[in-house]
C-alpha cells in the first residue's frame, strides 16, 4: 500500500473531511468545538510526512505571553510543535518518517494536531486578542446583537487582564 493509499483511506475511516491535492497532497478539515475547524496540510516529501495546521494569526498583544504559553506546551505535544511564520501567525508543524506513517501514528498525531488547535484556542485569544475580544462584545452589546460565539470569554470581559491559560473560564 502506498503512503497516498494509507492516507486516504485512515482519513476515510475517521470520516474526516479532505481533498487529495496532486500525489501526496492532502488538505484536511478537523472538526472542533472551541475553533470550529482547524485546517491541515499533509504532504508527503522526499523523507517525510509533513503535517502543518493553521491554529490563529498573529496576536495583537501580550506577545512574551503567548509565546512562553507556546513553548511550554511543546513539551507536552506529540509529533507536531507549535511555530510562527513569517507574519507572526501560529500553526502546529511536524514531521513522519516515510516509514513510520501507518494508520495508527496518523491517527494520533492527527488527534495531537485537533486537540492542541481546539484546546489552547481559547487560551491563545484570551492572551493575545484580550482587547478585541472587549472590544467586540461592548460593540455587540450595545447594538443588542448575540453574544453566543463570545461566552466562553465572559470572565475575561468582566476583568482587567486576561486570564491565566488553563483556568476555568464558565
């Protein structure tokens, strides 16, 4: 069986959503609950599968924050690592060995890849978009418009700073 073939068909037996973009090109949509959807490339190279997900573009604030936020949950991810690009956007990066990519380790780490991007989303906008996230619930507020995507940040809007990654937002 083919790298392509193992790739596809352990996307097809997860019931994810994809489109195979030329030989050994593989777009795929993760379903989430706080990000809604995290988007990931899969591509086979000369000695690897590369596996690259957008997670959030670059915060507006509290940087040095973000950053340590990142760096420590490294050390707490499999197969996959958080970096930025060259605009300052965030993305989980890694790397398979050709011989190591069977349905199972594609599995997981496509599951590191889902829970990291879901499970720090959150996180990652209280620190770093704390002012627009204000911002926008007043604006909302006072046009009477919903609030429902914005729930989840009610603690951070009925305080001054951004709450510690990890704490119990509801």
């Amino acid at each position: 069986m083919s790298i392509d073939d193992v790739i596809k068909s352990t996307l097809d037996e997860n019931g994810l959503e994809h489109r195979q973009e030329g030989r050994g090109r593989f777009f795929v949509t993760l379903p989430g609950t706080k990000k809604l959807q995290t988007n990931c490339w899969l591509v086979v190279a000369e000695h690897a599968l590369v596996v690259e997900a957008f997670v959030c573009r670059k915060p507006d604030e509290a940087h040095a924050e973000v950053y340590r936020f990142l760096l420590r949950r490294n050390a707490k991810l499999y197969g996959v690592h958080y970096t930025l690009d060259a605009a300052g956007d965030i993305y989980l990066v890694g790397r398979i060995g050709l011989h190591a990519v069977t349905a199972e380790e594609l599995d997981r780490v496509l599951g590191q890849v889902l829970e990291a991007a879901d499970g720090d989303f959150n996180a990652l906008l209280e620190l770093g978009f704390a002012t627009s996230i204000r911002r926008e619930w007043g604006w909302r507020e006072s046009r009477g418009e919903s609030l429902a995507n914005l729930r989840p940040f009610r603690a951070l809007v009925e305080r001054d700073g951004p709450l510690e990654p990890g704490r119990d937002q509801q």
